[in-house]
C-alpha cells in the first residue's frame, strides 16, 4: 500500500532531520525537505507530495505563510504551519491561508502525528464536500477538482490511520445505504460516503456508473456476460438506463 508522503519546509538542518526521523517512524514518506519557501514551490511540483509541512519561518524572500499562500492558489495540497510563534498577529496571518492544521513547538510525536492525520482528513473532508444541489457547477470548481485530482489518491479511515488509496487501484465502489465500498485488489474499504459523492471524485475518462449501486473501473472490465461485468470473479449488475452507455465505451469487434 502507497505510503502518504510529506515534504517539509525547515531552515533548522536538525530539526527538519529529527522531524523527518519522527514522521518515517510513524510510517510516513518524507519525499524531500527544503530550507525556503522558493525550494519548496519548485520541489512541490516534482514530488506531490500528500501533505506539506511549513515553519513559519523559512529562508530567502518567502516565509511559510507566504509560500503557503501560494501553494493554495496553485495546488490542492494540504499544509501544516509548524512554529515556536504563537502571537495572534501570527496566528491571524496564518489563519488567512486556510491552513489544515498547526503545530506549535515544542510538540511531541503523537501531537504530531495527530495533527498530520487530522490535516490529511481536513483536506478530504473539504474536497469531498457535495456541490449545491441549487447551482450548476462552475468553471473554478471543475478546476478545483481537477487539482485535486492530480493527487491521484483518496485518504481512507481505517481504524486510527487514514491510509491513502490510489485512484489506479480502484477496481469498483458498490453503495451501502449512506455509506460505500471501495475495492482494491488487496482491500475493501468502508467509507462514509455516499456513491453519488465518492462518482463526483472519480475521473470520468477512468470511471463510469454502471448501476445505482456500482461504480467500475473501464479498465478493470474482464468480461461482460448477459446483464453482468465480471470483475477479478465478481460479478456486477448493469443497470437498463447505463448498458447503452457503457457498450458505447467499448471496443466492441
């Protein structure tokens, strides 16, 4: 299973290691650590990371909450402010970025880790919040998710631990009442989201639903046999108003 990766933005050499030590400990990926705001801007776009972690204060012109202010008007990945400030000039400014969760030193690892799995749940809750039923989707919310997309993963609660999922290793969601399963194929995750939620976080080039309770991936398609698809042995209803539809998305000889 993919670990979450976390890059870091530290300008103290050992504190950014001791950081990166807690977080690998912890089961982390860290993908890379930087010492400014600028480093971070460039080294974020190689990497996507899953979470990004920002001192305040940074090297070079940007500061944390400079860079952080970017990031969000660039990106959809979710960052924690880390800092010995704690003023409320400090705080406020923070505050303006919309930040997913803040880490005030000295912490310990279960504060940390804490506040790296609350920031990762906050950054899925947001973005799986359901548009208004009362307006059409605009262009900057289809650009929204299409950022978020390039994540290429779904944080899914397992136990105590989110665990990321990656959108390649979707083979179906079938709803259960208010709630969905997701497969894999090492897993079946029980989320608490509806089907109708979870089709609005699927790519549609990957995705389609197929029936009111299932949602395939196109690629994943072993077989069709009568009204079923058949899927790693399971099969899966195609419902009368979506077999059109799909057929059409087929390479059919």
């Amino acid at each position: 299973m993919a670990k979450v990766k976390l890059l870091i933005a530290e300008d103290d050499v050992v504190i950014a290691q001791n950081l990166a030590f807690s977080l690998e400990e912890l089961g982390y990926e860290v993908c890379a650590m930087v010492s400014s705001g600028e480093e971070l801007l460039l080294e974020v776009h190689k990497h996507l990371p899953d979470l990004a972690i920002l001192d305040i204060t940074l090297e070079g012109k940007l500061d944390g909450i400079d860079t952080a202010a970017i990031l969000a008007k660039s990106s959809q990945i979710p960052f924690i402010f880390m800092t010995a400030l704690s003023d409320k000039e400090t705080i406020d400014r923070a505050k303006k970025t919309n930040p997913h969760a803040y880490l005030v030193k000295p912490f310990d690892i279960r504060t940390l880790q804490s506040s790296v799995e609350v920031a990762i749940h906050n950054a899925s809750t947001r973005q799986l919040q359901p548009a208004s039923i009362s307006s059409a989707p605009t262009e900057a919310t289809t650009a929204e998710n299409d950022n978020y997309l390039l994540h290429n993963a779904l944080f899914v609660k397992v136990r105590n631990r989110l665990e990321k999922v990656t959108l390649e290793d979707i083979v179906w969601a079938e709803a259960q009442d208010i709630y969905c399963n997701i497969k894999t194929p090492q897993h079946i995750y029980l989320v608490s989201q509806s089907l109708k939620n979870l089709e609005q976080r699927l790519p549609g080039k990957d995705f389609m639903r197929v029936h009111r309770s299932y949602i395939v991936r196109l690629t994943a398609i072993e077989a069709i046999e009568d009204n079923n698809i058949l899927i790693g042995g399971k099969q899966i209803p195609i419902g009368n108003t979506h077999k059109e539809a799909l057929l059409k998305r087929l390479q059919i000889l």
